[in-house]
C-alpha cells in the first residue's frame, strides 16, 4: 500500500509538472526584436495591471484625420506587423503598431490570448483619440484579429476593423494544433489543454476558458472584415466562417490557396483593394 501511494503520489506529481511546464512554454513565447524604422516615433502607455505597453507611431505626408491600429500574431511584434504601415500612410492615415503584451519590448508576464490584451488595444485607442484622431480603424492578424474581436464586444471604439485568419475559441483551435501539429491523440489533447486552462485559472488567475472571439461577436455592431486563408492549417478557415455565421452583418472573404496570414502575399492587389474600401465605406 505504501509502495502503491508513493507511485500515485509520483504519477500526479509528474502530471501537475508536466501541465504547469506546458502552460508557461504557451503563455510565454520568444520575443522578437528589431530597429524602428527611420519615419516611427516610439510611444508608450500602462496598462491596467501597470504593465508598460510599446508602439510605433508613423506619420503620413498628407494626413487625412483618420488612424489605423495594426496588431500582430503570436510570437511575431511591430517588427512584422509595420510592413503594412505603407498602405495605410499611402491614403493619408496616421498608424500605430503595438507590441501585444509580452511581446517584444512591451511588458506583461503573459499572452492571455485576449483575455487582458482586449483592454490593451482599448487603451491604445483612447491614446489615439488623445493624439488627434478622428475615426479609427484596426487590422489584426490571428491573435491581433482575435484581440480587435474581443475588444470590439467591450467598446466599439473602431469604425471597421479587419480581421485575419482569427481564432473562433480558444480552446478549440488550441486542441486543433495539438491534434495536427504533435500528433496527439484528441482525448490527450482535450485533458492537456483543459488541465492547463485549470491550472492557469487557479494559479496564474487567468480565465482563459472566457476567450471565445465567436461568443464576443454576437454582440457587436463595429463592422469586420474577416479574411481567411483556404490553405491555413494552423487556424483552419472555418474559425472564420464561424465567426461570420455568428454575426451575419460581417462579410468573408477566402482566400484560395494562402496559408495562415498570407492573403496580402497571394492576392496583394485584392488584399490592398478590399482592406482599404472597407475602411472608406465605414
């Protein structure tokens, strides 16, 4: 009997390693570094939790009263999400490109998936408000994108936001990746990442059962462009398609052939023409 506790004691000791070591490897990712470019001025804020939040901001020749906020993917920073910058300088708009939390230079202990950077993009929409801006617009790619749609259910601070290749809950794509990257049998992924979301909710406190873009999107009245690549096998498409079906005023667009955040790369013309219109008719 003894022997029997001590092996049980050893089983659960080495499951509670092996789900706290997988939560922190998912909620702290490798932060991507690089220079600013020459035109960006660099800006930051607090967060709610004090936690400092960094950006760029660049300047058009010609303003024409209007910004836009760019925000990145997981594991990604401004340094990847400021390509887009000269599409939107080109038509007069005033950008900013954030570091999500926990993310390049900003600070934050954690990705929460939404869950506190909601409130990020928030504060820095207030910040552009205060810098001048008329109407703002947003563009997110796959965690950006699911951030801009859980902000969007708490304010609707932005006239139209689109929207790439994001997540429709949580839980459900996390399980996706386990099942199709690693291989797992379902019934393990389903125990790792719920046990995980436990384990993050009681010692980290973070709810990260509560981040379900597809639950927010029923509520909102901002109107978002959702773009969808039919080759992304990390957010399968039909993340997208749920979310339009949950708020039809939307509007989908698929994408043959481009993989996870890659419309701009197969079908640049359409994604310059379809971002910026959408943004002009709102």
């Amino acid at each position: 009997m003894r022997r029997l506790l001590v092996l049980v004691a050893a089983v659960l000791l080495s499951l509670v390693v092996i789900v706290a070591t997988f939560c922190h490897a998912t909620l702290q990712v490798p932060r991507r570094l690089g220079a600013a470019p020459p035109n960006a001025k660099t800006v930051t804020i607090s967060a709610a939790d004090q936690a400092h939040l960094d950006a760029w901001w660049l300047e058009p020749a010609a303003p024409n009263g209007n910004c836009v906020a760019v925000l990145h993917g997981i594991a990604d920073s401004r340094v990847g999400s400021v390509g887009f910058a000269p599409m939107f300088l080109h038509e007069g708009y005033r950008v900013l490109v954030p570091d999500s939390r926990a993310h390049g230079t900003s600070g934050g202990q954690y990705v929460t998936f939404g869950l506190i950077e909601k409130d990020d993009i928030l504060r820095w929409a207030q910040w552009m408000k205060q810098a001048g801006c008329n109407k703002l617009y947003a563009l997110g790619e796959s965690l950006g994108a699911s951030v801009l749609i859980q902000a969007a259910e708490l304010q609707p601070v932005f006239a139209a936001i689109v929207a790439e290749c994001p997540y429709a809950d949580l839980r459900e794509v996390a399980e996706y990746r386990m099942r199709h990257e690693l291989g797992m049998p379902s019934i393990v992924a389903s125990a790792l990442i719920g046990s995980a979301m436990i384990y993050a909710r009681f010692i980290d406190g973070l709810k990260l059962s509560e981040v379900s873009p597809k639950d927010s999107i029923v509520h909102e009245s901002t109107p978002i462009l959702l773009i969808h690549g039919l080759a992304d096998n990390r957010t399968p498409p039909y993340n997208s398609q749920l979310l339009a079906q949950a708020n039809p005023r939307n509007e989908l667009w698929l994408v043959a052939k481009a993989p996870h955040v890659g419309a701009s790369r197969v079908a640049p013309r359409e994604f310059r023409k379809r971002v910026l219109t959408w943004f002009a008719e709102h």
